[in-house]
C-alpha cells in the first residue's frame, strides 16, 4: 500500500473494504495474512481493520473458523464520494449510525477523487439501481466533477439522490429527484471578513479559480463581497483575484494593479492551498510570506479557519434520507448546514 502520510494504514485497509462493498456481500472475509499480503500491510494493521468493522456491526468473528460477514437486511441507501480515508471516519461513520438506528443499511464506493475508480465499478449501476436512494459526496476537482456529471447521466432519472458539494450543477435538480446539500459557505465568507476586520485587516482578496466555479463558490463570493460592504470598504469588486494558474505573472499583474490600498491577506475560494503557493513560486512573483493565506475549510493548524462540521452535515443528510424516503415525490430540497469561522489562539511562550 503507498503510503500517504497522516493517514493510518488500517483506516486506509478500512475504506477499501467499505468501498468494494466486500463485508456488506456476505460470506467470509480474507484472513488476516491474506489482507496483510494484499495491501502490503503488516498483519497487526489488517487485524486493525477486521477490529473496527466488527465494532461497526459488519462483520462477527467465529473462533477457528475466521471473519464472516453479518448478515444485513432492510433498505439499502448507496454512498458515492472520494477522499474515504477521511470522509469514512468523519462523514460516513456518524450518517451510518443515525441510518442503522432506522433499520436503514448504507453501502460505500469510491469514485476517486477524479472519478478515476469509476471504471472498475463494473456493478456499480446496477448496485445503485437496487437502492433506494443514493447520496453522493461530490469531488470539487474539476475532473472529478466532469467525471461525476458523466457517470450520473447513466443512472436512472428517477432515482433520488442527496448531492453534497453541488459539483453536479443544479440544472439537475429540474428534471430529477435531487436534494442539494452543503455547507453554508456566504455565512462563513462574511464572519471571516467581521474577524479580520476586527484584526484591523480591511482589505482582504478573493482569490477565484477558473476551474472552480460552483454554485457554493459563487454563495462564498457573495458574502465575501457583502462582508466588505458592511464594513465599508470601498471598492470591493476590487477585492477579487482571478488567478490563471497557467499564466506565470497573474499574481504579480493583481499585485502591481494601481489601488489606494494594499491587499492584506488572501482568501482562497477552493481548498487547493499547497498548489497555489507552488504555483506561484514558480512565478515571477512568489506569494508573500508576510500575507495570510486562508482556505475554505483549511486545516486544523491555521490561526483563522473555516471549520467544517462533518457530523452535523451527517445528520442532516440523515434527515433528508429518512424525508425522501417518506415522500419520494416531494419537491427537491437545498439544505446548508453552517460553517463556523474559528479564531485558535496562539500559544504564548513560557
């Protein structure tokens, strides 16, 4: 198994498992050294694995005999996302509990976070079209959603669908049974903006991608801008950054444009922080170590972030399977759950 660092093996084991479906099938499981051999793992990380599906309800160990899968009935709700090392813990674990609390199952796939697993879901279509609904965690990156736009035009039209992250587009929500969820990202666009303000930063930049332009990107715009207005700052157009990640000197353009103010930190509308700061160290213009640079939804280490409450988002996509599974002709929803702006405090020495 590569490694990826900061994710431990057996979780990675873990979503493997949950992806393919495999403890949900029936029948034995693999022993322990044959998982161990087929993930490259060593046998106490595949035991691992084998532990925490059991804890979950998956599976039952019979002694001497091996790991059997428990045999599950009732309505099957199928989960589509990418990035399950992280999303099967935070996300998929707490929507698992709330649905099994009905008598509800829930079945995972990985599509990847490019839609590249897709094509080796050979029973995929199939798997969904025996489900009762399907919720879909959809990839930001731009091939990802492109991928996920051509794999939902197969699928049945009629088949309900939870779509988290918008990625789809919401020219689908006319013509299927297509509940929209997210988080609330012009709440949280907006309360960043009042915290910065407070830190005396009044001209914060936007930062927009060319290949990101969804429906919750164009919300953070939004409150973005009407942070700013209701603060009082002037020109807060002024206050965008389109960002051509081919074009070598955009940030030096946006940087030596004539203003009355200075840009005092940068807001990034995608979560790909690490590629914009590579991207622009290999331009004329490296980004300026002495500007803050925020990211929707970044990491626990930074000192102003956009928190994202995945067991909140969990329960309410719960609600909203428990609603259309009552009333599968009810009109298409838009759920947004909040995003708080957290300030964590520095540590003082000594």
């Amino acid at each position: 198994m590569a490694r990826n660092r900061g994710i431990p093996h057996y979780q990675r084991v873990l979503a493997d498992l949950l992806a393919t479906g495999r403890p949900l099938s029936g029948g034995a499981l693999p022993s322990e050294r044959a998982l161990a051999a087929r993930y490259g793992v060593a046998r106490g990380t595949a035991r691992r694995a084998l532990e925490e599906l059991r804890a979950l309800g998956y599976v039952h160990r019979v002694q001497g005999a091996g790991t059997y899968a428990t045999r599950q009935t009732g309505p099957v709700v199928h989960f589509i996302g990418y990035h399950f090392s992280f999303y099967e813990p935070h996300f998929c674990r707490p929507l698992r509990q709330h649905l099994e609390a009905k008598g509800v199952r829930l079945v995972a796939t990985d599509m990847g976070h490019q839609g590249e697993l897709l094509p080796g879901r050979s029973t995929l279509r199939a798997d969904l079209s025996a489900a009762e609904l399907v919720v879909w965690y959809a990839s930001s990156h731009y091939l990802g959603r492109e991928a996920a736009v051509r794999f939902r035009r197969k699928l049945p039209a009629k088949l309900p669908m939870i779509l988290i992250g918008d990625a789809l587009g919401l020219s689908l929500q006319s013509s299927h049974r297509f509940d929209l969820l997210h988080f609330d990202n012009a709440s949280a666009a907006r309360n960043l903006v009042a915290l910065l303000v407070r830190r005396g930063i009044y001209h914060p930049v936007f930062v927009r991608h060319p290949r990101v332009r969804l429906f919750s990107t164009e919300e953070t715009e939004r409150g973005f801008l009407c942070g700013l207005m209701e603060h009082g700052v002037a020109e807060p157009g002024a206050h965008l950054f389109d960002w051509q990640p081919e074009e070598s000197r955009s940030l030096l353009r946006f940087m030596q444009e004539p203003r009355a103010w200075a840009p005092q930190a940068f807001i990034l509308g995608f979560p790909y922080k690490e590629s914009f700061r590579a991207s622009c160290a290999c331009s004329p213009m490296p980004y300026p170590d002495d500007i803050p640079l925020l990211a929707l939804g970044s990491e626990e280490g930074e000192t102003l972030r956009m928190s994202r409450d995945y067991a909140q988002l969990a329960a309410a996509c719960a609600d909203l399977v428990f609603s259309r599974m009552e009333r599968p002709k009810r009109p298409n929803t838009h759920t947004t759950v909040a995003m708080p702006v957290r300030s964590r405090k520095r540590a003082t020495p000594g």
